[in-house]
C-alpha cells in the first residue's frame, strides 16, 4: 500500500460538474498549495477563512473574482495542505484557473484521488471514504441517508466493536496455549463458548445491516417469468407506472427482454419482462425465448405469473428449470376473469394487473423479499465486497467453533480466529491491497 511520506506531488481537479453554473469550484491538495495560493492570489488566506480575491494569471490579469479558502495540514479533509478556488460556474474560466494551476507545478488529479489521499493520511477508512461516492450516487432519501451513517463512522464502529472482541478471545486462547503450565483448560471453560456465541451473533447483526444497506445501494433484480399471454407486461407496466411494454391479446407479444426500475420505499428494484416460456418454432421467439433463461440465470428473484388458462404442468416445468437458490413469488393473475379475491393465500399472490388490483399486496410481499425496515435508522450502506468479507469471517468463525467443539484444536481455532480478523480488517482498509484501493477509487468523480 502506498505510505502518505510517498505522495509528494499536489494534484487539481475541478471539483463541480462540467456546465454551466453560479458557482465552479477548483480543488488543489498538496506540497505546492501554499506556493499556488501565493501566485494565484497574491498572498496565503487566514486558514480556515473564505476571503473575497482576485484570481490572477501568470501576466497578473485577473482570471476571475471569487472566494478562496485554505486548510493547512492536517487539519483539513485529505490531510494535506488544501486550497479551494471557488469561482463562477462558466467552463472557460474553470479551464484557464486549471491550467494556471498546471503551470505552478500541479498536475490533474485521478478520479477519487482526494478521497484516496484522505484514506492513506488516516483521515477517514475506507468503508467511510466509499461512503463519499455512494453518498453522491445515491437514489433515493433512505440511501442517502444510511451512506451518511457509514461516512460518520456507524459501519467502522461495528466492525472496530466485532474485531476486538475477536482480538480478546484470540489472545484469551493463545494466552492458554503459549503457558500451558499455568494450567488453564480454556477448551473446557463455559467462557469460550459464550464469547464465541457472542460473536457469531454480532457478526449476524452486522450482516444484516450491511445486506439492506447493499440493497439500498444496489437494488434487487425481479426477472418476471411466465407461459405467454399470462400477463407479464401488464405487469410491468403497472409497478413501473410507465407503458414500457406492448400489451396486445397475442401470446407472444413480448419477443425480448425490457428493464424498467422502480423505488420501493426507498429500495431500489429493477424489473425485467421476459418472453412467455414455451416450446416454440419461431425463430424470433426462440431467441426472446433464450435471452429470458439468461436474465433468470443473473436474476435475485423470480416472480411466476400465472394467467388465466395456464396449466399445472407447465408451470411445474417452468419451475424445474429455476435455478434451486433463486427465491421464487407465485403470483395469480386475471382474478378479473376468474372472480377470485385478492390477496395472499396459500403461498400465493392473487391480483389483475390490468385492473390494478391486489398490487399493493404484491409491493408489501416484495419490500417482504428485499428485507425492508420500516425504520432504518441503524442501516449502513454496505458493498458487495462488504458483504463477501462478511460472508468469509462468518465462515472462519465457525471453523474456528469446530475446532473447538469437535476436535479441541486450541491451535488451529486461533488460526482460523487470526484469518477471521484479518478478513474483517480488510472492509476498513487495515489489511488492503493497492489493487484493491485503485479498483475503489478509480469509480469516484474527479475533484473528489
């Protein structure tokens, strides 16, 4: 991993988004800021202070009038010196700023290198550092707020309070095993097994968050599925609120796969209508036929619609077809036809889509699915390597209880406890690899 003593350049970047705007924002971080303040505005600002001033070129023209603010270091967000140009939104102005910067010794900053910088100075960890970007990213008020909870700290304070209970039992363990003299058989100690349940249960808990804080991030993918004419564009029309697909009386209508996305509450879920399932000798078909078994294989759940002439046999051979861990709704279509009554019964979803009836049934059974809390103020927003770092400790821990339980293996427990913190080290950055960091921060906006 690259040491902050090793940064020794001072990059820029244009820190507000191409256009046209009030304000433009240039930000410069590193050894040369003060050098750049001096030559830019005359004379360092009081840290800390926006202060009005000219920004001057090279022949001491003015560039532009605007605001500027210095933060020495470390007080300020990468740990650097810092300066922040703030001035009017026209791209024409920001460019010349820039390039006055380039020309005092500075050089364009990579996408995400502030935060980057800001990480390496111990600034933040890297669960709050990617905060930043998913805060930005956000789409919806829930998300925004839980990625906020992970850039104050609530996500690293979890896995801090998980990793030294780990520390604990690991040198509670190690301590038996390096004086055995002092005669403690920790293997038979009621203690041991308290404190691992311990943490399997806080590791459970924070597993929990941080898989509704991904679904708030990433959303669920819904692959619609059905024999044709049961009704799957209806549909999809009717969660998305949009006439997205072709609704005719024809089976077969729908010859590709459509995406549409909707918000559940705050959760993203990303519909996908797919062609009826069925024995077919149209070419046309065949190949809309295909492209849905292939949405199926990437979808995180799949809705069975069934319509009103379907057949058990068909359905049933839909459903040996699923792949065993995709969680599957059934839902009843065309209750209009059939006089039935919606709601849930039996495993069952009843609803008309082209009456749009029971269909909040079927939203309550999908925020149900997506593990939706009503109240999330202990959400995090969490990433897929969160999850899969979560998902590789939860693992090692119980290795390490079997080593306990079945084998009284006090040495390989403690190994498998040592690997289990080290895995958890590496969703704050303690234990990272810089192929992992240029991954993260290469997907941040430039200037942040």
């Amino acid at each position: 991993m690259t040491k902050p003593s090793e940064v020794i350049d001072t990059i820029v970047a244009i820190a507000t988004p191409p256009g046209r705007g009030g304000v433009g924002i240039i930000r410069v971080s590193g050894p040369k800021v003060v050098n750049v303040a001096q030559q830019i505005l005359g004379s360092l600002p009081t840290p800390h202070k926006a202060s009005h001033r000219l920004f001057k070129d090279k022949e001491n023209q003015t560039l532009d009038d605007g605001v500027a603010v210095y933060f020495p270091g470390p007080n300020s967000f990468t740990g650097e010196d810092v300066l922040e140009l703030q001035g009017h939104g026209g791209q024409i102005v920001l460019d010349m700023l820039m390039q006055r910067c380039l020309e005092l010794g500075a050089r364009v900053a990579r996408p995400g290198e502030f935060s980057e910088r800001a990480f390496l100075n111990d600034k933040l960890d890297l669960t709050q550092a990617e905060a930043i970007a998913d805060l930005i990213d956000s789409g919806s008020e829930q998300a925004a707020r839980s990625a906020l909870r992970s850039l104050q700290g609530d996500f690293s304070k979890e896995i801090e309070s998980l990793l030294l209970k780990m520390i604990e039992m690991r040198v509670y363990v190690e301590a038996a095993l390096d004086f055995p003299e002092e005669e403690i058989d920790f293997l038979a100690d009621e203690s041991v097994t308290i404190r691992l349940n311990a943490i399997k249960d806080h590791l459970l808990d924070i597993t929990a968050k941080a898989t509704q804080g991904s679904l708030l991030r990433n959303g669920l993918n819904l692959v619609i599925i059905g024999e044709p004419n049961a009704g799957k564009s209806s549909l999809l029309n009717v969660l998305s609120g949009n006439e997205s697909a072709i609704v005719t009386d024809v089976a077969g209508t729908t010859r590709d796969v459509l995406h549409e996305s909707i918000n559940l509450d705050g959760m993203p879920l990303h519909l996908v209508d797919t062609a009826g399932l069925r024995e077919s000798d149209d070419v046309v078909e065949k190949i809309g036929i295909e492209r849905a078994w292939q949405a199926i294989k990437k979808a995180d759940i799949a809705l069975l619609l069934l319509g009103e002439s379907h057949t058990v046999t068909n359905s049933d051979e839909i459903i040996k077809r699923l792949p065993s861990s995709l969680p599957l709704i059934t839902v009843q279509n065309k209750i209009d036809l059939t006089n039935e009554a919606a709601g849930k019964r039996n495993n069952k979803i009843f609803i008309s889509a082209k009456q749009n009836v029971g269909i909040d049934v079927l939203k309550e059974e999908l925020k149900e699915r997506m593990g939706y809390q009503n109240n999330g103020e202990d959400v995090f927003i969490a990433r897929r390597r969160h999850l899969n770092a979560l998902e590789q400790t939860r693992q090692l821990v119980s290795n390490a209880e079997i080593q306990l339980i079945e084998y009284n293996a006090g040495e390989l427990m403690a190994e498998e406890l040592r690997m289990a913190q080290d895995e958890l080290g590496q969703i704050t950055g303690k234990f990272t690899s810089d192929d992992l960091l240029g991954e993260i921060f290469s997907s941040f906006c430039i200037g942040k």
